[in-house]
C-alpha cells in the first residue's frame, strides 16, 4: 500500500509539473500575444529553409536548455506506465508536436519568428532531458531516499501535491535577477549603481509591504504542506537560500556588472525581516487561522500588484541586461504573470485544503 501511495504522488507530482512547465514554453514562445494576422507564411517553407538562415548559438542554447526540463519531467511522469523505449519515443513525440505547434502559431505573429532550427533545438532538449530522466531513475538508492524524506517532510495527498508544485511555482518566478528579493518592481533604467548617494525619496514602503505579503504566503503555503510546524522558519529559510542563490547565478550570466547585487535592496531586507517575525508569531496559531492568514495576505497582495504597480512593465529592466535579447523580454514577462496568478491558485489551494 506505501509503494502504492509513493508510485502515485511522485506519478501526480511529476504531471502537474509537466503540464505547468509546458505552459511556461507556451508563454515565452508566443508571448506578447498581440498582433495576430495572417502573413502568408507557408510551414512547409518553413520547415524546409536552410537550417543556419535563422541561427544563432545563443538561440539554440536557450532553446535546447529550455526543453531539456520538459523532457526530463514529461519522461519521469510516464515513467510510471511505460518501460524506457517507449518512453523515450513518446517525449520525442510530444516534444516534436509541443514545440511544431508553437512555431506554426508564431507565424501569425509578426514580432515572432518561426524556425526550423529552434524546432531541431527544442526537440533536442526534450529529448537529452529524457535521456537523463532514464539515467537517473536507475539510482535507486537515491529515489528511495527522496521518497521516504518526502514522505516524511510533506504531508500526503494530492492537495498536498498541489501545493508542492506552487511552491515550484513560486520559486521559479524569482529566479528573475531583475526583480528585487520577493518584490514586484522590475530594476528600471533608472537604477542608482552601487555606492551612489540614495535620494531621501528612494525608500518604497509599498515594494516592502508587497515583499512583507510574499513571504507570508510563501509562508502559510509551507506551513500548511509540513507535517511539523516548527521546522517551517528552517525551511522557509532554505527556500530563500537557494532562491537567493539562483538570483545571484542568473545575475552573474544575464545582468551588467554594476546591476549584481541590486536585488537586494532595503525594502526586500525590511519585508523579510518583518515577515519572518510575523510567520514566527503564527506558528502555534490554529490552522484555520493560518490560512485566515494566507488569504488576506493573497487578496491584500492583489491590490497591491495591480493597483500600486500597474504601470510597472517588463521592458523597464532592459538596461540592467547585458544582453537585450526578445527572450529576456519574455522572461520578464513570465515573472510578472506568475507574480500575478501565484496567489490565485494559492486561494485555491487554500479552499481545497479548508476541511482536510
């Protein structure tokens, strides 16, 4: 009955992660959605123009490295019902098919272009994502391990799954180097560089309430998905930690020298200090009233991203880019719709979750 329990929450998990990841590349690849016409494009002259007519390596890169998780969480979740051959065409398959029909719908898109090499790319990275979900799921070891802390950290359930793909969720949309830690306005043009003399006016109240409200549903998120309350401070905290990390990885690669560490400013210091006392003061509250307090923190948090920062937009941040690539556009994008729907699906989750 464990293995049973095990075979189907990794099997549910590894779905919904899949599914979430498919429209994330549904996003960057069509994204801003504007514009659509006909433009007497041909797929077939597509498909079959000189490969190197479009290409670039950085293209290619970012299109090989962006279905390479696809195909890794597409194969371990069919994994389940299927042996390894079959898996492996089934991920070229839906790989080929996900990303032919993004470029046949690029174009009718003029700010888009369709490729013969991105779909060569892509279909690649789906499948070298799959040869690696083959290779790992032989380490035994390793995936029972994996599977007794999960079962030991989290609790069980496919609400709880849910959940554990929101915090996955969340996590990826701060990866972005452009956004403060846990905040919402994009770094603009007309960001001070390091050691510059701040302005009296340079504090924003508003950006570290928005962060103070983003831990605290990252928070009641964690609190509600931990078997012990009293490690949830330990693991928000590791959470944070490698959210941190990855901000100063992808900084480091996409972000001017002088814009490295400008995700880190007073306003995301404030918010977490205060929103760590606050989660600190609720743990031993009811668990009704915790998630009380995720919803007010979610609905106040709505107001407050499309209220107060309406106007912020993606493209502010270019200038802090080393590059100025579409794709960071659409990455920026990307991050602004997640910090827009995160806390309408944790709502969600949280009237799933009333009666458990």
């Amino acid at each position: 009955m464990r293995e049973h329990f095990n075979t189907e929450t990794r099997a549910r998990l590894r779905t919904l992660l899949a599914i979430g990841y498919a429209l994330f590349i549904s996003y960057a690849s069509l994204s801003p959605f504007l514009g659509w016409r006909e433009q007497g494009l041909n797929f077939t002259d597509v498909l079959r123009a000189p490969l190197r007519l479009t290409y670039t390596p950085f293209d290619a890169a970012i299109n090989l490295l962006a279905y390479l998780p696809f195909g890794l969480l597409v194969s371990l979740a069919l994994r389940k019902h299927f042996g390894i051959l079959v898996s492996l065409l089934m991920v070229c398959a839906v790989g080929v098919l996900l990303s032919a029909s993004l470029e046949y719908a690029q174009m009718y898109l003029p700010t888009r272009t369709s490729s013969n090499m991105d779909l060569l790319t892509n279909s690649v990275g789906a499948f070298l994502g799959a040869v690696i979900a083959v290779s790992i799921t032989s380490w035994t070891w390793l995936f029972s391990h994996l599977v007794s802390w999960r079962s030991h950290v989290f609790h069980h359930g496919k609400e709880m799954d849910f959940g554990l793909a929101l915090l996955a969720l969340w996590m990826f949309g701060q990866v972005n180097p452009s956004l403060p830690m846990l905040g919402n306005v994009f770094i603009s043009e007309v960001a001070r560089q390091p050691f510059a003399m701040a302005s009296a006016d340079q504090f924003d109240s508003w950006e570290a309430c928005a962060v103070l409200l983003n831990l605290l549903m990252l928070g009641t998120l964690m609190l509600t998905l931990l078997r012990m309350r009293r490690k949830a401070i330990s693991a928000l905290l590791v959470v944070l930690s490698l959210v941190a990390a990855a901000k100063f990885f992808t900084a480091a690669v996409l972000l001017k020298s002088w814009a490295l560490l400008l995700w880190i400013n007073s306003e995301a210091v404030l918010g977490v200090l205060f929103g760590m006392a606050c989660l600190f003061f609720v743990l031993r509250w009811s668990r009704n009233a915790i998630i009380g307090i995720g919803v007010c923190a979610s609905l106040c948090y709505l107001v407050i991203i499309n209220l107060v920062f309406g106007s912020n937009s993606p493209d502010s941040a270019k200038a802090v880019y080393q590059w100025h690539y579409g794709h960071l556009l659409n990455y920026n994008g990307l991050a602004q719709t997640i910090a827009l729907i995160f806390p309408l699906l944790l709502l969600f989750h949280f009237w799933r979750i009333r009666k458990l």
